[in-house]
C-alpha cells in the first residue's frame, strides 16, 4: 500500500455556504463528513503518513477536532499537523489557493504530498490510481474529463488541461463559471480538467511560495477582489519549464459542496443514483 502524506486546503471562508466549513459537511450515506469520506476512499489503498491542512482561525478548531475523530474512529494513528493561512487586515478573505499552498513551506515535511480540496470527493477509483500508477519521485496532476466534473445546472471552475504532441501538459487555463450546457457531447467526454488534485513534490511548494511574495508586493492594497488561484500559477511554472508535471487520468466522477442545497445531490451520487 502506498504511504503519502496530504494536504488538505480548507481555509476559505465557506461565505457561499453559511460560513460553516464545508469539510464537516454530513454528506455521506451514514451522515459521514466530506472528510470522512475522503478518508473512507482514500484508505482502500494509500495509508496517509501525515494529514496536514490549512486552515483559517475561524474554524481551525472546528476541523481539527473532526479530523481528530475520523482518525480515532478509524485506528489511524497518523500525524496532525495544521497551518494558519493569515489574511492582512484590508483583506476580507485569503489570497487564495495559490497562497494557501505557499502558507504550508514552513510547516511541512520534505516528502511528496497529495494536494486536495478539503470540500471535494475525488472517487475510490482516482485514489487506487494513484497507488498503483505514480511515481511519488515525479509531480502529477489527477486529470477528469470535463463531463465527471460537472453537476446539472451548476456553476464551476475547472482547469482546462492541453497536451503537447507527446501527451506531455504544457498548459492549464482556468475557465471561471463554467456549466455542462456551454459545450458539447464531444467536449464534455474528451476535455481533461483539472480540480485541484495533484501529487507534488515540496520545491514546488518553494517555487510556489516565492511566487506569492511577488504577486502580492504588486496588488493594490485596496483590491479586494484579485486572487491567488493555484492553476494560473501552475501554469506559469509550466510556462516557464520550472516544473514537469504527468497527467494521471481517471474515470471518476468528482463531486463537491459549494452551496447547503447541493449537499443532497452529493449524497444521491455517493448513493449511486
């Protein structure tokens, strides 16, 4: 079996869903949490060797004492660690994703790790994959088609992911406020994506962090709206032939919370409907 650390984001601020941390969200066929059933997926076939997450202060507490039940219920007896990603004071909300990542540089262990949101489900199949197929020495992004990655009628941003002639990723551009009805057939099942998972290697989280420091000497402070979001640093980095990242492709279908009424389409596709 495979030993990996993770890193779970989950420092936003959940503003579209009440404030309350969408990792506790009870979304699973026996009221599980969304972690909960990620670490149901995931232990089939990868053994954490440390759960690390960023968080913000608001709900640190909250999410550590849910992780720290999970692993009890569960016999693990994996390391907990936690950051702080900190915001400055004319910010009402983080950087971003690309910050959040940049946060853990000094908190994290020198080992690949497996990036996740802490608010998406990623399907047992994506996590055997992993296992089974990837070389932990190499970085990777865990790519969807676009159709698995999509629910009815709502709204998403995904990565799109262009291959070079050799199938190598040379780009990923992120579409913002995407819905399944803007494309085709075609497009849906043959449009690979990105949600945000990877396994990475710590340099990238360097690289990833000296980019932030200048992102952020260039931001008016007053604009609150710019992001730091991982993707478009991603691809700079690839842009720039800084990193080399394989594509690992999965047939799952991913699914996620972003608002309290999507929590009972989650739960019928963990159902199996």
């Amino acid at each position: 079996m495979l030993e990996i650390n993770l890193l779970f984001m989950a420092a936003g601020m959940s503003s579209r869903f009440g404030g309350e941390p969408k990792i506790l969200c009870k979304v699973g066929p026996k009221n599980e949490s969304i972690f909960e059933m990620n670490i149901l997926q995931i232990n089939k076939y990868i053994s954490p060797k440390k759960i690390h997450l960023v968080c913000n202060e608001k709900t640190c507490d909250k999410i550590l004492k849910e992780v720290k039940r999970v692993c009890d219920k569960y016999n693990m007896s994996t390391e907990i660690s936690h950051n702080i990603q900190a915001s400055p004071d004319f910010r009402s909300k983080p950087w971003g994703t690309a910050d959040a990542l940049a946060s853990t540089l000094n908190f994290i262990d020198d080992e690949p790790f497996i990036l996740l949101n802490s608010d998406d489900l990623y399907g047992e199949h994506t996590f055997e994959l992993i296992s089974t197929e990837c070389d932990i020495t190499k970085n990777y992004i865990v790519g969807f088609k676009l159709i698995n990655t999509l629910m009815n009628g709502h709204k998403a941003n995904r990565g799109f992911i262009t291959l070079d002639s050799e199938r190598n990723i040379n780009q990923i551009t992120e579409k913002l406020n995407i819905e399944k009805a803007y494309y085709s057939d075609d497009v849906l099942d043959n449009q690979n994506v990105s949600v945000n998972l990877f396994i990475l290697q710590k340099d990238v989280v360097e690289k990833i962090a000296t980019m932030m420091e200048s992102f952020k000497q260039n931001i008016i402070e007053y604009d609150m709206a710019i992001e730091a979001m991982l993707p478009n640093f991603i691809n700079k980095l690839l842009t720039e032939k800084s990193i080399e990242l394989e594509l690992l492709m999965t047939n799952s279908k991913w699914c996620g919370v972003t608002f309290k009424e999507d929590i009972p389409m989650v739960k019928s596709i963990l159902l199996g409907n």
